[in-house]
C-alpha cells in the first residue's frame, strides 16, 4: 500500500481506501476468514478463529416453554375454581338458618317412628339417689359379717331398706373392749321374726351394734384352764355392761336404742379366749338380754 497522496488533478483509486489498509476486496469474493481466501496484503493472518460456511440459521424457538405455560395455567385455572366451590360451600350454610334443631348424640332424643320431626330435647328424669351412696365409707356386703361395718359408720349398699320394725329383719354384733374395732355376731332364736340365716344377709335392714360402757368392769373372777400345749393358766373372767344401738343398715343411720345389756361373769365358761398377755377375758352379752331388746324394738 502506499502512503502518497494522488497525483494533482487525478481521482483517487476507488479500489484504495483513503489512509487505511489495502484495497477492499472486489465484489463478490468472499471476505477475509471465508474458505479459499488468502490474508490480505499488510496484515497477518488471525488464528484460533474457527471458520464459518454456509449461510448462518437464526436459532429455532422450543416450544416446551409454552406447553409448561399452558399446563401451568390450566392448573392454576382448576385450583381456581375448586377453591370457589368450596367457598361457596363453606358461605352456603351462612346464608339460611336451619330451622331444625340436630339432635345431640349424647342428649337429645331422636324422632319418634312414624313421625317425619326432630323430637324436641326433653329433660331427663333422673332417678332417686340410693340413700348415701356418696358415702364415701359406704361398702358392699359379700358376707354375713360384713354387716358388721354399720357398727364402724359403713353403709352397706346392698342391704334392705328400713320400711319400719314391723317387717325388719336384723343382725347384732359386739364388740370386744382390748380391741373395739373387732366385732364378733350375736346369735338370736331361730324362731324369732327378725331372724334371719346367713346366707339372707340382704334381706336383713336393722343392724344392732353394742359397745362395752366404760368404767362398767366388774371385779375379776378367776378362772384356770389348760391351754393347748398343756400347761396350765389362769384367766382373769370380767363382767361388763354393754350400750345397744339400732342402726338402719343400709345408711347407717341411727333408728332406735336398745338400753343396757349386762355381761355376766358369774360362772366360767367351758371355752374362754383371753389375751396371752394380759390373761384377761371378757364375758359376752346376755343372749336373753338382746332378745328382749329386739323384741320390744322390732314388735
């Protein structure tokens, strides 16, 4: 290439380029870095450029673009109308008042047969409470001498009620002054109305309870027995006296008093049982005594 200016009066060469490289290429070649083409004069080949053929092809859109689009929104479209209709399902119930009561599961009753109504909740009749069953003492008999727990303030559920002395059958029990809560059954006659067997306990609604009156022993009598590994002992025999009361045995409840049943010791008895350690033994009530009582209580 050349650097001078045309000579004066000439046109300049339309192949140079004015102050710059070499002349452009002629029409219809291919420009520099095409295949078949030589680097052109006062430049250096450029290389690590990959050549280029053909025509170049604008890159073809996808269309996953627009399908996830559209299944986007179709989802969008379906929760859409789903969350109406529940709405709609929700606010349904604000606009009316049912005017039909529903029935409660654990207190209403339910229609009647035959009737096309809701039955109107009527208030339950609540049966009588059992005569101290909030007792907290209160126990259930299994056995005759768990009749005996009257005497200790139990009731016993299971008993007969008290209707009146005329009716009543009863059961009487002492107990023993070393050891008061211990209560021992008093046998009455078989041929007595009041009587009642073993095991008709329940039938039984009178219960009589005697109690040692303090203060009331007697001087002791001395009785001497063998005792059951053969040596011999001798037991201190005392009369007391002993308070009867009447109690109703299904509340515990007190309904009479019986008076003063004596306990005599005047004679010793065949069989004695007596406390090893104080060789003392006291006398049972009077049968006699207790009949009488029970008969003037329960006539």
């Amino acid at each position: 290439m050349s650097n001078s200016h045309p000579p004066y009066g000439e046109q300049p060469d339309p192949n140079v380029t004015p102050w710059s490289g070499p002349p452009a290429p002629p029409a219809g070649y291919p420009a520099y870095g095409q295949p078949g083409q030589a680097p052109q004069y006062g430049q250096a080949p450029q290389y690590g450029q990959a050549p280029q053929f053909g025509v170049p092809v604008p890159p073809q859109k996808s269309n996953r673009g627009l399908v996830i689009g559209l299944i986007v929104g179709a989802v969008v479209l379906i929760l859409a109308l789903c969350g109406a209709g529940i709405g709609l399902a929700l606010v349904g119930n604000d606009d009316e008042t049912d005017p039909t009561p529903t029935p409660n599961a654990t207190t209403d009753r339910g229609p009647g047969p035959g009737t096309g109504t809701s039955a109107v909740p009527q208030p339950s009749e609540s049966s009588p409470e059992q005569p101290n069953s909030n007792n907290n003492n209160a126990v259930t008999a299994r056995y005759s001498s768990d009749m005996s727990s009257v005497c200790d303030g139990s009731p016993i559920l299971n008993a007969a009620t008290y209707s009146g002395p005329a009716t009543a059958k009863a059961y009487v029990f002492s107990n023993n002054p070393e050891r008061p809560t211990l209560w021992s059954s008093k046998l009455v006659g078989s041929d007595k109305r009041y009587y009642a067997k073993s095991a008709d306990f329940t039938t039984v609604s009178v219960v009589g309870c005697m109690s040692m009156v303090p203060g009331s022993e007697g001087a002791p009598k001395k009785c001497d027995y063998k005792a059951s590994d053969g040596k011999s002992v001798s037991v201190s025999y005392i009369s007391s006296r002993y308070q009867l009361t009447f109690f109703a045995a299904k509340t515990a409840e007190k309904i009479g008093d019986g008076g003063v049943v004596s306990a005599p010791a005047t004679r010793c008895p065949s069989f004695i049982s007596y406390n090893k350690t104080t060789m003392k033994a006291y006398a049972a009530p009077d049968s006699g005594t207790i009949e009488a009582a029970l008969d003037k209580f329960l006539s």
